[in-house]
C-alpha cells in the first residue's frame, strides 16, 4: 500500500462553505450532500477551518435553552450491522454502500457485542498506533 497515494483514493470537487455561513444552512447541506464535514474557505479559497457532523454535536450539547428532545425522534430504526465473523472488506463495501461511518457488530444470542467504525479500519490499514495529540 506504500505505492498508493493521497491523490488517488481523495475526493475532489470538495462542498465548502465561507465563514458567515449560517449553522442551519450547513447542517442542510450536509444531510443534502450527504457528506461529514464542509470545509471552510474565504473568498480565495484558502482554508479556514471544518466544520463536521461531530461539531453539531457540540452545538446541540451546547444549546440553551435545552430541547428536552428525546432520541427515538431522530435515531435511525433500519441499522446496518456485521456479525464478528464477517470479513473487514464485507464491512467496509456495506459502509460505502449505505454511505455510513459505524457498524453496529451483533450476535443472535447477545445481541450488541460491539460496534465497527471507519476509524476501526483506518487504524487497520495504518502503521500508527496511537492517534496525535491535536
């Protein structure tokens, strides 16, 4: 794999967003492009920042005042899901397929026994062990 590089596996035509964007409007475009993260450009297009679904996390933990939304509004019911003993590139052609980032890994008998992620497979493929400090 050291023979394969960025430039083949990235995405171009990247969906960006200017830095007087408003929250709401991102979040649209984000569900709409189905995509995870906007980059954020001034007019030149030079990066300023990201904004990631992980960040609307922080934006609702943060909010005031509270919703008092419960979870059953906005959860997914229809889960993917892998079995421990299916194989990591099954599980990695149903996150491309069904364009999802976690894998719930199940049992008959036990039900939730763990969960599988992009980072899971990213970590795989990687020689790093321990992620850097941001």
């Amino acid at each position: 794999m050291d023979d394969i590089f960025v430039a083949r596996l990235m995405s171009s035509g990247v969906i960006s967003v200017t830095p007087d964007t408003l929250v709401e409007e991102a979040a649209d475009t984000l569900l709409d492009e189905q995509i995870g993260s906007l980059v954020v450009v001034d007019g030149n297009n030079q990066l300023k920042g990201i904004l990631t679904s992980t960040d609307f996390v922080r934006i609702v933990r943060d909010s005031k005042p509270k919703a008092q939304t419960t979870v059953e509004r906005y959860m997914t019911d229809q889960v993917v899901t892998v079995e421990a003993q299916d194989s990591i590139r099954d599980a990695a052609d149903k996150m491309i397929t069904y364009n999802i980032h976690h894998l719930p890994v199940v049992d008959d008998e036990e039900g939730v026994i763990g969960m599988l992620s992009t980072t899971d497979l990213t970590a795989y493929i990687s020689d790093v062990v321990q992620p850097s400090p941001a």
